[in-house]
C-alpha cells in the first residue's frame, strides 16, 4: 500500500531513505519517480546524489551544508507541492530478441519447470508491457516487471560468472536485460542487439525509470541484418 505519509529512515551519516509504500507496485513506483524528478529539478544545496528504487528514494548529502531534520522537511515539503502533470511522460521502447539456443540457453530449463514449451514460454514473454521499475546492479540494468504468474521463475542456483552483454534473462517475476557483460543469477532466456548504455551518450541509458518495455521475437538471420 501507499502510505499516508512519508516514511524517513536515517542510513548512516550521508544519506536517508524516504519509503513511499510497503509493496512492488506500478502506483507506488510513480510516486518515487514524481517525487525523484521533482527533488532533482530542485538542486537542493547539500544533496549530492538521488537513488530510486521500487518503493523507495535514497538521498545522498552532506551533513556540513544540510542537516537530517531540514532535509526531511524540504523532502516533505516538495512532495506535498508535486504536480504530476509536469512528469515528463515515460516513453515506450520496443526490444527485439533471438530467444533460445546459443542466445538464450535457458529457454529449455524455464520451460520444463513451468511444463510448456519453450514457444510458450516466448509467447508469455512477448505479450505483455513492462514497466522499468529502476535502474541498478549495473549501469543500465533494467528492473522490469512484472512477468506474467505463469512464467515467475527463481533464480538460478548458481550464478554464472560471465553473461554477455545484451542477455535478456528473468528472476522470480522480473526480466531485465544485461547492459554489460557481468556475473548474474538469472535465467538467460534470449539475447538483444540493442545497447542498454552508452557513457558518450546523453542520457547514457536507452532506458529510465517509469519507461515502458515491449519485447518481440526475431531470428538470428532478422538479428544479423538488425539496424538500431
């Protein structure tokens, strides 16, 4: 649920985390985004860095020039005087993705735990937008969710030291994308030519927080004639 007042939690000596609800939910996450989008377009002196989350915003500063209780009130105070009609709308972003085989070499395994075939799992994947709930693990990465019932899938058991970049993988009911090649625990279910993340770019994510996913399914031979 969305509480009826903001949540502070002290995090050390820097930083506070404001909690705007108790679940993960697309309502509670709008609510972090107004109020990321509002506080960063403030430039509040003494606050060095905004980290959102599902339900959550962490607010890095320094203690010299702003202290806890008047961070808190300003914090207060601009989320009482949010407009959401000044949020930029979040845009929605078609990703294309070879499933399977060498490029998705978990497809097999998801779809013999769920007892379907590996088109259905394909199939559930494909028909539903996501929503980007956050950015983190690495530059770029995409929290998305959330997948249908049918398809929520643990983790992996053991991590794999080396994904490649551009693996799209799901974990219980997210699915994300792997902007850079890293260690990780989910399931590799396909893999996309799209980058995530470019640091010469501006933004350097493709995606940001409160966008909208949709995945659709290409051959390999679709994949190496593939233009952005």
């Amino acid at each position: 649920m969305i509480y009826d007042k903001l949540i502070f939690r002290v995090m050390g000596d820097r930083a506070l985390l404001v909690e705007l609800g108790d679940e993960i939910s697309p309502a509670i996450n709008k609510k972090i985004r107004e109020l990321f989008v509002s506080l960063d377009h403030q430039e509040i002196a003494g606050v060095i860095d905004l980290v959102p989350s599902y339900r959550s915003l962490l607010v890095i500063y320094n203690p010299l020039q702003i202290s806890t209780l008047e961070l808190e009130n300003q914090i207060a105070k601009t989320q009482n005087g949010m407009d959401p009609a000044r949020i930029p709308s979040p845009k929605t972003v078609e990703i294309p993705v070879v499933y399977g085989d060498d490029y998705g070499p978990d497809l097999e395994w998801v779809a013999a735990y769920h007892k379907i075939a590996p088109q259905e799992v394909i199939r559930l994947h494909t028909q539903h937008t996501y929503q980007v709930y956050m950015i983190g693990f690495t530059s770029g990465f995409p929290y998305l969710g959330e997948v249908p019932e049918a398809l929520s899938t643990p983790r992996r058991e053991t991590p794999r030291t080396h994904v490649p970049k551009g693996s799209v993988a799901i974990a219980q009911k997210q699915t994300g994308i792997y902007p850079v090649q890293s260690p990780g625990g989910w399931h590799i279910i396909g893999w996309t030519p799209v980058t995530l993340f470019d640091p010469q770019a501006e933004p350097p994510s493709l995606l940001e927080m409160g966008d909208q996913v949709r995945f659709h399914a290409i051959t390999a031979e679709e994949m190496a004639n593939w233009q952005p």
